[in-house]
C-alpha cells in the first residue's frame, strides 16, 4: 500500500500544479497604476510556493515508494549528512527566500501605504453602511460639508447626515451610489464607516482596505482603463454582507466631467 | 548484570519516592460508584475520553453544518427536509434565509476551532497520554482537571444553546469582529441573545483551557518518573508540554476580551464601540471605544491558536512516525527546538490577520517578518520528518498513513502562507477563499490528521480492542484525496477573487466558476459521508473489535509497558523507572527490534 501512498501522491501534486501552470485561474486584468508590483510578487511568490509545494510531495513520494515494504532486517539507513545539513539547508534555503520574498514585497505595499496622494489628487469620501455604499464629492466649492450622526435619514437620502440648511459647505455635496472617476488621474478616497466594519475590494485595482468605524482612513489609486467594475464588502458586516456592492465607473476626464455637471444640476 | 546507557540523569534526579504527593494518591482505592467512575471523575484517563467525546460530538455537528453551507451555497434554493423544526425564522420552509447561512458559519467555526481543534489532539490526548508517557499516576491537580472539562462541557452547552433559542445563533462569525458584536440586537438577528451566548461560552473555554494548560504544564515539571529527563520524554509529551505554555498565555487574553465584549453589550460600557454609530437607523449610545481593540485581543489569542491546534498534531504524528520508521527521527532535539520556536515566534505574528485593518502601515512590515521566519522552524520540522523516511523501514498501517499523510497536508496548506504573510499580496488575497483554503488546510485537516492517526495507533491502548485496519485504511484514501479535492480549489478560487463568507456568488465575474463550487460541495458530502466509516469503525471496535495485546505496534514508550486498557492507576502502584531514550527502535533488543523506556537491558546501538 505504500507504493500506491507513494502513487496517489505523486498525482495529487502533478494535479494540484496543473491549474496553476496552465494558468485556468487567471488574476483579473489590472487597471491600477500600482497593481502590477502586487501581481509581479504574486507570481515569484507562486514559484517559490510551488516549487517548495511540488519538491516536498515528490520527495514524499519517493521516499514513501523506496522504504515501505522492506523485508524485515533489511539494513536500517540514515540520511546522508544527518539533521545537521537539513537544518542548515532549511536556515539558508527558506531564509533568502523569506529574505527576497519580504523585501522585495515591502516595495509593493509600500507603493500603495507609504506614498502621499498628489497635491491635485481626487478627493471622494467613500461611505460604508449596512449594505451599501455610498460616495460623495465635495463639488464646485472643493469643500466637505459636515457629517451628523444623527441627521442621517436614508428614507430621505441623506446617507451621510449632512445639514445643507444651516452648512453651507454641505450645499453643493454629490452623493452617489457608484463611484465615477476620471481614467488615469489619482483618487484620494476618504473612508468612513457609518455602523460597523466594512470593506472595499475592487479586484481590479488590486484595492482592498477596511473601514472601521471611529477611523478615518484614506487610501488613494489611478485607475487607467474606462470601464465599470465591482466594488464588493470583504468584512462580515451582517445578513446582507454577501449582497453589498456597488460599481466603481472609470470615465474619461470628458464623461465624468459632464458627469459632476448633471449631478450638481439635480 | 544491568548496563545503562548514557543515563547519568537517572542518578542526578531525586527520588520520587521523596515527595509526598505521588505516595498519597496510590494509597486511596479506586473510586466507586458510577458518577465518580464515569461522570464527574478525577481520572485522567476517563477526562480524556470525555474531552474526545465532546470533540467527537462537536466535529460531526461542525461537518454537517459545513454540508448545509455548501449545498446552500450550490443550490440556494435546496429544501433540507426538516431544517424548519431547527429554525423556524432562519429556514422557513427548511430552505436557508442569507442570515442563517451565517450563523452556520459562525458556529461551525466557533465548534470547529474551539471545541474541536483545541479539544482533540490537546486536551483529550493529552490528558489520556501525557501522565502515562511520564510515568504518572495521574495529573497533578486532579480535581482542577475534572473542573477543566465540565467548564468546557458548560461553554459547548452555553454555545449549542444559541441553536434552539427565537433569536438563534450569532451571526458575525467565528472572530466575532466589533462593533457588530458589541451593539446588541441592531446588528440583525442572532446578535441580541445568540451573540451574548457565544461570549459567555468563549469566556468559559477560556477558563477551562487556562485550568487544563496549569495542570499539564505542572504534571509535566513535577510529576516525571525517575530517569524521565525534559529530553527523554517523547515528542507528543512535548507537544503537549509546549502547547500547554501556549495556551496558558492565550487563553489568557481571550478571557479578559470577552468579558469586556459582554460587559459592552450588557453593562453599558464602550470598549469597542466609537461615537457616532447609526445602526438600523439608531444612533448607538456609545462613544470612545475601538473596534481595533477587539482585533488586536482576539488574534493575540487567535494566532497562536493555530498553534495551539496543530503543534499536538505534530507531536503525535512524530511519535507515530518513529514508530512505524523502525528507527528514530533524525534528530530528537531539533524537533523539540523547531516546536519551541514555533511557539516562541506565533505570539509576535497576529497582526498579519489585520494588514488591511487601518493599524499603521508600519506595523505591517513588522508583522510579517516574524510571520515568515516562522517558515525556517516548519521547514527544519518537514524536513526532519522527510529526511528521517530516508533508509527506514516504513511499516503501512492506518496510523501511518495519517502520519504520512500529514506531512503532505500540512505542506500543501502551508505553502499558501508564503502569499498571506506577504502584507503587499494580502491587499488582493485577503478576505479570499484563499484563505479559506490556506487554514483549513494547515490548521483543520492537517491538525485533523493528527487526531485520526492518534486515534488508530492508540485506541487499543484505550479501550483494549484494536480498530479494523481495513476500514481505517479506507477512511484514509477517501479524507485524503477527498480533502484535497475540496481545499485545493478554494486557492484557486482565491486568485481569481472569490470573496469569502458570502451567502450566495452574486459577483458577476463569479458566473464561470460556480462549476467548481458545484465540484467543491460534493466532495465535501462525499469526504463527510467517508467520515461514517471512521464513526462505525470507532464504535463497532469499541465492542467487537480484536482483544489488543500490551504493546501491539512494537512502541517503546511507556503507555505501552502497561495493560490496555491501563488499570486505575496506570502503572498499578508501581513507579516505573526510565532508563532510555524514547525512541530506542532498529536495535538489539530482547523483544525485538527496540528497546522499551523502562527496559534496564543494554542498547547495543544508540539510535540518537
């Protein structure tokens, strides 16, 4: 029965790197303009997992098919080099790799945390709530008006509490359901949470951040291709977390232009 | 003549005899009459199969609520005849409502990480082999020891009773994230009464946990037979011992978490809960709390919880491995020092389940050295076990095979770990069914397997009857291949950007795939129905199983110098005494090819 341990094996790992190799699972196409640095990562991280992966299950295998069913008084080996040169191999193999892997990664999420949106970048406050989001832009006067907690009333639509009779600054704010951006210029988006913990994720943008609610946190991107793409909840956020999404709609400068005239005009 | 071989510590411990504790307990007769015998009793052995039975109990319900979720999750519209009667409000008509797929969820995670994975391979071997493999009479706090599985008893009733109230079981998940945990009965249904029975039920775990983890790490320093040195006890005795000391401080600040989730949700107070929240159009009375406090106590136990589930099954499966090798591991203290590591380095990790939680960027690059250099221990420990194959004469049996098969399992799933420790690629795999795969893999079946094989190699020390191999070998081929046919594709899945905890696949890029869920569900009801197999085996055995002899698998440790099963006191009033190491296989020995722990004849060639 060993052999066919040995067998079984060697088919579960061939099986498992199949998908992989022939890339069935392919990663969405990126539209960010930090996204391919995650993706890069990925695929060097895919090597080494997949070679440690398809290495230890076929020594496995080989060592399972060569030393089951040996005659009894068959003469017991040891691994050549003993403990010591496989602890030294794990220290140096696994250590460069977690070395290269960790550095070159950092780069990566370094890219999307450690750099400041530029001076002229987008800003959109991204509100999320039990289950959907919400997006507002500060409109001509550039300002944010102020959020009131307890002037939300989203059977009248005011989903981020704003006051517009006593702020002026909340006069002139966009509240959308999708998120209309401009093609390849920089979003700033300001995120804050109306009543528990949520999350963005858009595949495409290689984005995924939370909200948490009492934070505001920011993050910011440049999507580089029009088109419309699912902004989905990746934080458990109650009964209908599986059905909270919304769209983000990449225009260009034209649309979305006209796009922020129409909405100010209702 | 009698020659010790390389045992001067026998001579430089002290005598047992001396201290005081040991003497009494032999003194005192077996208890009688049937609660002190069967129910509330002080025996370690008898606590062990308690703990394995709850494990056992809580596994099949864990297994059956994850069919519901798949077949939900394939056939939204599925009637699961007589589901109603469960649940009125969560499945009317017995089809499954999106609130109470998540309440399954919350609670197979919760019986499943819980009362499973920490009760099996820890709690109830430990309990049962830990004393014997030391040479014990018993624990060192017997009393303690009874109290550790009735409050873990309490804590499994507490939870299944969220099932059968109106308001049913929490739906936030197994990591029960604030505030929609702490805001009471606005975050939707489960979450006023449901919510706060998981919270008492966890914090009763705790103490629970706390009590048996004192007791194992104090019989293990106190409670050694003579010549049973810290190096000579076996690696499952280790594990133990290591998994005890995790836990002990685990354990330790879950319990305090709780309390403060109850007392936000009941007594009025803010811990986790910021100012200004509108829940279900309410402004929630509260203000000054974090959310992000909730996070950080929760993975400061939650990570080392993995360890916590899969450092027993390590230990296990090394004693298996060695015995079915015919010679001894590589090396005995480079899997005692890997363990050890193991353990050190899973406190400075947690913070890499919360990379995309709005903690400082910084901290994440912090979090993810530590959690990738926890690679070189588990890799020092995969190739020991490889490397040790190497020359072996690999006897195939049950228990060797889960042994065997381990490795493999907890290779595949760790692998995985290389993409999540990596802050840069958990901004697109966070929150995937990748992860789903990553740590059902390495952390449930991997620690699962553990459990199996322990199961086949001791059962006939347990009861005094031997499993059906051919049943075992059986459940084997179809849990093997079956759980990599399930778990493997969750990766994939992942890649493309499955969203995890979801209900239903209402994403529209999911539409091509919904093949492979379909896949994924019957694999999962074919792997769960092979499941039977091992029940039937483990119950049908109980009875009718072969008488087991002593020692059938030739072991050297000292559970097997003793009759199966072993009487009241273990080592019925003797103290046994030590004069080897472990793992004394592939030499001259009067039985055979090994020398047993207690045996006093001369090993002709050290193994070690």
């Amino acid at each position: 029965m060993g052999k066919l341990l040995a067998i079984v094996l060697l088919i579960i790992a061939l099986a498992s790197a199949y998908p992989i190799v022939t890339n069935m699972f392919e990663l969405p196409k990126d539209i960010s303009t930090h996204g391919h640095a995650i993706d890069e990562q990925i695929k060097d991280t895919m090597l080494e997992a997949g070679f440690s992966f398809l290495g230890a299950q076929l020594v496995l295998a080989f060592f399972v098919w060569s030393f089951t069913g040996r005659k009894e008084g068959s003469p017991l080996k040891n691994f050549p080099g003993g403990a010591r040169i496989l602890v030294i191999a794990a220290f140096v193999l696994v250590g460069t790799e977690i070395l290269a892997l960790g550095v070159m990664g950092q780069k990566a999420w370094a890219n999307v945390y450690f750099t400041s949106p530029a001076p002229g970048a987008l800003q959109v406050q991204a509100q999320a709530e039990q289950f959907a989001f919400y997006f507002r832009y500060p409109g001509p006067d550039g300002q944010f008006g102020t959020i009131h907690p307890e002037k939300i009333d989203e059977g009248n639509q005011n989903y981020f509490g704003l006051d517009p009779a006593n702020d002026v600054a909340a006069r002139d704010d966009i509240v959308s359901g999708q998120l209309v951006v401009p093609v390849n210029r920089e979003v700033q988006l300001l995120m804050h949470a109306k009543d528990v913990g949520h999350s963005f994720y858009v595949r495409e943008l290689r984005i995924q951040q939370d909200f948490v609610p009492g934070l505001d946190l920011s993050l910011h991107f440049t999507a580089t291709e029009i088109g419309k793409y699912e902004i989905v909840c990746t934080q458990l956020c109650g009964l209908g977390h599986y059905n909270m999404k919304a769209y983000l709609n990449v225009m260009s400068q034209e649309d979305y232009d006209n796009w922020q005239k129409e909405q100010s005009a209702q | 003549m009698v020659t010790i071989v390389g045992s001067a510590a026998v001579l430089e411990r002290g005598d047992p005899m001396a201290e005081g504790s040991v003497e009494q307990a032999h003194v005192q007769a077996p208890p009688e009459g049937f609660l002190r015998r069967y129910v509330f009793s002080l025996d370690h052995k008898v606590i062990g199969k308690q703990y394995y039975g709850l494990a056992l109990a809580s596994v099949f319900t864990g297994m059956l609520l994850s069919w519901l979720m798949r077949i939900h999750l394939v056939w939204p519209a599925a009637r699961i005849p007589g589901l109603e009667l469960l649940s009125k409000g969560g499945a009317p008509g017995g089809i499954i409502t999106p609130e109470y797929y998540l309440s399954l969820l919350t609670m197979h995670g919760t019986l499943m990480v819980f009362f499973v994975l920490t009760n099996a391979p820890f709690a109830a071997f430990g309990n049962y082999f830990l004393p014997i493999q030391i040479g014990a009479e018993d624990m060192a706090f017997p009393r303690f020891n009874m109290m550790s599985f009735w409050t873990t008893f309490a804590a499994w009733l507490v939870l299944m009773l969220a099932f059968f109230i109106p308001d049913g079981p929490p739906i936030s998940g197994w990591t029960s994230y604030a505030p929609l945990s702490a805001v009471g009965r606005d975050a939707g249904p489960g979450m006023e009464y449901g919510m706060s029975l998981w919270g008492i039920s966890i914090a009763l775990f705790c103490i629970g946990s706390l009590l048996g983890a004192l007791n194992f790490i104090a019989t293990t320093l106190d409670l050694r037979a003579r010549g049973m040195t810290l190096m000579r006890m076996p690696l499952s005795t280790w594990a133990w011992f290591i998994t005890s000391c995790i836990a002990l401080l685990a354990f330790a600040v879950l319990l305090p978490a709780c309390i403060l989730l109850i007392l936000d949700r009941h007594a009025g107070t803010s811990f986790f809960i910021p100012a200004g929240l509108v829940i279900s159009d309410r402004v929630q009375p509260h203000a000054g709390g974090s959310p992000l406090l909730w996070q950080h106590l929760f993975w400061f136990f939650g990570h080392p919880e993995v360890y916590i589930a899969i450092l027993p099954s390590m230990g296990i499966i090394s004693h298996i491995l060695v015995n079915s090798l015919r010679k001894p591991l590589l090396s005995h203290k480079v899997v005692i020092y890997s363990m050890m590591s193991i353990g050190f380095l899973s406190y400075m990790v947690w913070g890499h389940h919360m990379f995309l939680s709005g903690m400082n960027p910084t901290s994440a690059l912090a979090f993810s050295f530590p959690t990738l250099t926890i690679t070189i221990p588990a890799t020092v420990l995969v190739l020991i076990w490889l490397g040790s194959l190497y020359g072996a004469r690999i006897q195939i049996n049950s228990a060797s095979l889960f042994a065997l098969g381990f490795i493999s399992m907890f290779v595949a799933g760790g692998v995985s770990g290389f993409f999540l420790a990596q802050p840069s690629i958990d901004i697109y795999l966070h929150a995937t069914y990748f992860v789903v795969g990553h740590f059902h893999m390495v952390m449930g079946v991997a620690s699962l397997f553990g459990v199996f094989a322990g199961t086949y190699f001791w059962f006939s020390k347990m009861t005094g009857r031997m499993m059906d191999e051919t049943l075992g070998k059986l459940h084997f081929w179809i849990t093997f291949i079956g759980t990599y046919c399930i778990f493997m594709p969750f990766h994939y899945l992942g890649l493309i950007g499955n969203v995890r905890r979801y209900q239903s696949f209402v994403d529209d890029f999911m539409a091509p795939y919904i093949g492979w869920h379909k896949f994924i569900t019957v694999c999962a009801l074919l792997t769960g129905a092979g499941q039977l197999i091992f029940l039937y085996n483990l119950i049908y055995s109980r009875f009718k199983g072969k008488p087991a002899a002593e020692n059938p698998w030739n072991a050297t440790s000292l559970e097997w110098s003793i009759p199966s099963p072993p009487p009241w006191n273990n080592f019925g009033g003797k103290h046994p005494v030590v004069y080897h190491d472990p793992y004394q296989y592939g030499v001259k020995g009067s039985k055979g090819d090994f020398v047993m722990q207690d045996s006093p004849e001369q090993v002709i060639v050290s193994g070690d």
